[in-house]
C-alpha cells in the first residue's frame, strides 16, 4: 500500500519541478513510510524540458527489497508506473506474461502491471483483481494513464485546468500545487450536508475531482478522455438450490480470503463480533497455519460495545486477541483525519476506525475486514424498509399521511438500538417515487431541514440541480427492475465509495496500515450479484443466504444477534463530555461570518438534542465537520 501523486505539463514553456513532486510526496509519507521514488520524464518524445513527473511513497507489504522500488519502468525506460494497492493475481499473471518472453527484475505486483500494459495497453486493468490506484507514463505515446479499481478501494484525485493534469492519493497532496486554486464548491456543501460524504466526481473544491470507481483516465497531448471499465450486472440470475447457494459462497468467500494473505509483512483482522468480520475471521483460522491476530474497539456505553461478541469469536477461532476503548476525548483525533480527508466527512464512526487501525499497526502492517458483506447481501435494515414500502405503496402513504404527525411529535433516543428516528424516514418517506423515497431515508439534513439552516447566500450558490439526481442516475444505471438489486448497486456505487471505503482508508492508512476486504473481490461479488434477491432479504431476515452459508461456522450466538453496525455515542457525547465543545464552535463568530447558515437555526439544532426533543447527533458531527475543515484548509491555508 502506497500514496501517489505526479504532473504532466504540455502546453506551457514552463517545467515540471521535482521539489513540487518532493513536496507531494512529502504529504504522503504517512502513507508510504519506508521509501520515497521520484521520476521526471528527460523529454525524450518532447523536449528537454521535463513535462511529466510521478512520485512515490512505499508501504513495503510484498517484495521488500529495492527492487520493489517506484516510480518503476520497462526495460528500456519508455513505461514508468507508480501503484497505490494490491493485485492480488500478480503471481498467475505474471507466469503467462513469462512464458510471452517477459523479463522480471523484481517479484512485485507493480511490475507485472507494467508488462500487462505492455501487452494489452489500457485494457491490462481488466485482468487486474485487487485494489488499486495506478498511473502510467508512456513516453513514446505520449500519454499518462490513471486507473482507479472497481469498487473505490483506493482513492484517486486530480485536477484538469488549461492542458495540465495533477492527480494524488489525497487532497492534501493535490494541493501542494499552487496551480491548483482552493476555491470552495458551494454545491458540494449542499451535497454533503444531505449524504454526509461528497459524491464522486465531485470534492469540496470546484478545481478538483474525484476519478470515479471503476474508470480510467487517459491523457494525451493536453486533452483528457475519462471511461468506465466495469460495472456489476445484476441482470443474470442462476438458479440453484439454497444448500448450493451457501456452499458457493461459502467457498467463494474462502478463496478471496486466501489470495488475500499473501504478505511479507505481518497480518490480522479487524474483529468487531459482527457477522461479516467473523466470517472473516473464521476463513482465515481455516487457511492459516497460524492463530490469527484480531482486533477490536470497545466503548464504555455499552449500547455500543461489541467487545462481548468479538470474544466470543476470538475464543471460537483461537486467535490472539487485542482490545481498545474509545472515550469522548477522541475528538482530540478529529483534526488530524480532516487533514487527510482534505474535505468534510460525516461518518463519525472513522473515529473508532483510527483508534482500530492505530492499535492494530503496532502488531501488524495489514488486517483484514468484512466491509461490503451488507453491501452485497443485504445487511442494512433500509432494504427491507425500501422492499415493504414498494409492497404496499398505498398503505404506505395512507399511514404516512396518518402516522407522520404522531410519530413526527416522539423524542428521539440516543440509545444505538432505538428505532424511532428510521421509523420516522420511513414514515416520512412513504408515497415518494423509488430514488427519492431512499434518498430521503439516508439524508442527514433533508431538503426542509437544509432549506431552514441555509442563508439566503448558500440557497443562491448551493442548488447543483435536483438533489435526488445522483440517486436517480444510480437507480437508472442499475439496469434491473429489481428493487433490492438496484438498491444494492446504488449503494455499491454512492455510499460504498463516498463514505464506507473514505473512511476505512484515511484511517488506516494515516496509521501506515493496509487493509484489505475479501467481501469486494470482484468475482465474488459478480457472484453475489447472480443471486437471486429473494436469497438475501427473505421476509423482514436480511442477509438470508450468506447467514445459511455460515451456518455451523459461527456460532448461533452471532449469526442470530441483533445488527449494531460500526457506530459511535456521539449522541450522548454532545449532552454531555462534549456539550461545551460544541457550541463554541457551531456558534462562533467566525462560523457566523462565513455566511452559510442562520445562527438561529445551529442553535435550534444543538438545544433539539440537548434538550432530548431530536438526535441531532449526526448533524452536529457534520457541521462541525465542515467548520473544522474550514479552519484547517481555508482559514490556515495549509
């Protein structure tokens, strides 16, 4: 696992500088400890000035020695490439591309992709099978290649402006470039204010973009061309046996888990006690000749804590197991993962995330986790809510309109299992067309909350279109007239690669720790895709098949618990511990003086929770989001 970053510069007089890639680089380090590459292209197709530059920065995970060492060309110095991931397939590639008369000098994946181009050109990402962010500089084409993988594993950003191209791993290296102007997008505030993430292509910075999942980028003499390479077809269905469903996946999820291992490095797993890292888990004690680490982040509220059920994993499986709490002071975090986000994030579970990957990097440099294992079958609760809602679509809006004004009145509890505030999406939702209806059930500010914070200047600047127009697009391009496989697909490509994937790379990778998801392969997922929905939410049971799949794997203690999912007390956290600390900074003077919101309106929202009337939790956690990160990267100018 590394960080990237490079320039290409075709149209102006002026050169690339190496101290802008060292500084680029330099922003990374946290990403890549061990070593640091840098590459200016000599000119040799253009002139003697250097118009391309890539940089590098080296987490050591396979091939240890300088060999692996990036940026890394072909034999005659024509291809340079520097990679951000894993292809966990190197090893079968890299015997066929041998046998074509391909010579090696190192035993990493990075060359092997290298060669593929070599063969293939742009289509060598469709025999990759990993995660990945790349780029390539072919000098005698004169074009530079980026790639990002199929599920958004590894993050990517560039800037596009007057024929120059800058990319990096992260915002925070892109702007390093002074090129590259800091003007705030208005809409994007709209945007993650309603998702609590900003949806790729889109940053919180007009003059930079988010290179989306699944899509390459290709530069060639000043102009860019941007294409989608893969997209997950829900549309074929198998027919089997539900015994031979579980099996399949069964087996299915044991093979991603196993290519998954090949490390020089020292390994474990994420373990939080719920279904997906537990089957995680036990794939890994079946494989490995050795006791698996696990690790896992506890809380004192213990609505939240799931430390009980990881022990009980731990003790099944044998494994060597380690423990954290996370208290209120974790806030003291908050702004060194803005720092790396480089634009506002709503999910406050990325805290617990950091304190994971923290204590996890002091015994190994890669873990394991079952991210996308509800993404996949099922597992969030809105799926079944989305499903009862298409069933009985007139009942629905009947109880709405009945309902809406009884429930609307009930407090909201702060307690993790409490089911009113979804109850009250639901309810709220109900009689609105399919995109709409699940953009309203997954909002943090909807549209009437929004409309009430904003100033008459964000109201002016923030309209991008229609705000259910990403989820629409999403809906469209599912190409299934199935509700749950469509609702899986929009997930898998809004919130999957705009919050869940952020998150758990920013924090493990602030931590110089890799982690790796066996649920996302692709093939597993294709595989996932090809079964029918009925196997995943049957009646209100959500992730039906892959449970039966592990049955006699994990105890029924697991398989039969209540979901909690990976969240944080920040509810309790703002009526307590944290009272104080937020109000002075939602309603500060230099919040009120950036003009965004009506002040009257922060403190309606912040009295709402405090006083128990609403569980303002996450709202709070967004705005102080994006007041933080307006101090760190508009008023510090870092």
């Amino acid at each position: 696992m590394c960080g990237i970053c490079g320039k290409s510069n075709f149209n102006k007089n002026s050169e690339i500088s190496e101290n802008l890639i060292r500084n680029m680089c330099g922003a990374l380090k946290h990403r890549g400890p061990d070593d640091e590459g840098v590459y200016l292209n000599a000119g040799r197709a253009l002139s003697a000035k250097s118009r391309v530059g890539l940089g590098h920065r080296r987490l050591s995970i396979i091939d240890l020695s300088p060999a692996g060492h990036q940026p890394m060309s072909n034999e005659d110095a024509s291809i340079w490439i520097v990679l951000n991931g894993e292809i966990y397939n190197f090893s079968d590639l890299k015997d066929i591309l041998v046998k074509k008369g391909h010579t090696f000098k190192s035993n990493s994946d990075t060359e092997v992709i290298l060669h593929l181009y070599e063969e293939k050109g742009i289509d060598c990402v469709n025999d990759l099978r990993g995660m990945f962010a790349f780029a390539i500089w072919d000098e005698k084409k004169e074009r530079l290649f980026l790639v990002r993988d199929r599920l958004g594993k590894k993050p990517l950003f560039y800037s596009f402006k007057n024929g120059d191209l800058t990319f990096a791993s992260e915002l925070i290296a892109l702007l390093q470039d002074s090129a590259v102007k800091r003007d705030v997008d208005f809409k994007s505030i709209d945007d993650f204010l309603n998702y609590g993430y900003i949806p790729a292509p889109f940053t919180i910075f007009k003059d930079i973009k988010k290179l989306e999942p699944a899509h390459f980028l290709v530069c060639e003499k000043g102009e860019i061309k941007i294409d989608r390479y893969w997209k997950l077809d829900y549309s074929e269905k198998i027919n089997l046996k539900e015994e031979e469903y579980g099996e399949r996946v069964s087996d299915l999820l044991k093979e991603s888990t196993r290519i998954r291992l090949v490390s020089d490095v020292p390994l474990g797993a994420f373990l939080s006690g719920g279904i997906d890292s537990s089957a995680i888990v036990a794939m890994m004690a079946q494989v490995m000749d050795r006791p698996v680490k696990t690790f896992s982040i506890g809380f004192e509220d213990k609505s939240f804590d799931e430390t009980g059920f990881a022990r009980i994993i731990s003790k099944r499986f044998n494994t060597e197991h380690r423990e954290f709490t996370v208290k209120p002071d974790a806030l003291e975090v908050l702004p060194e993962l803005i720092r790396h986000f480089g634009e506002p994030y709503g999910d406050s579970s990325a805290i617990p995330t950091y304190y994971l990957s923290r204590l996890t990097r002091q015994y190994v440099t890669v873990a394991l986790n079952g991210d996308g294992g509800d993404e996949s079958f099922a597992g969030y609760e809105r799926y079944v809510a989305m499903k009862m809602a298409q069933q009985h679509k007139f009942l629905s809006v009947i109880s709405g309109k009945l309902l809406g004004k009884i429930i609307n009145n009930i407090p909201e509890s702060t307690d993790k299992k409490d089911r009113i505030n979804r109850l009250k999406r639901f309810i709220n939702s109900a009689g609105m067309p399919t995109a709409d209806r699940y953009s309203r059930i997954v909002s943090i500010f909807n549209e009437g909350r929004r409309k009430d914070l904003y100033s008459d200047f964000l109201k002016n600047e923030s309209t991008r279109s229609d705000r259910f127009d990403i989820i629409r697009q999403a809906y469209k391009d599912s190409n299934t007239e199935d509700l749950i496989d469509s609702t899986l697909f929009v997930d898998l490509v809004t919130y999957m690669p705009g919050d869940l994937l952020p998150k758990v790379d920013i924090a493990s990778m602030s931590n110089s720790l890799e982690c790796r998801s066996p649920f996302l392969d692709h093939k597993f997922l294709e595989f996932s895709a090809r079964i029918p929905s009925n196997q995943k939410v049957k009646g209100l049971k959500t992730k039906y098949i892959l449970k039966k799949s592990l049955r006699g794997l994990l105890p029924d203690t697991i398989l039969k618990r209540e979901k909690m999912g990976f969240g944080v007390p920040v509810a309790g956290w703002f009526k307590g511990e944290l009272k104080d600390y937020a109000r002075d900074v939602l309603l500060s003077d230099r919040l009120v003086k950036r003009g965004y919101f009506d002040r009257e309106s922060v403190k309606n929202i912040l009295d709402d929770h405090i006083s128990g009337r609403a569980n303002n939790a996450a709202r709070i956690w967004c705005l102080l989001n994006l007041e933080m990160w307006h101090r760190i990267f508009i008023d510090n100018n870092m």
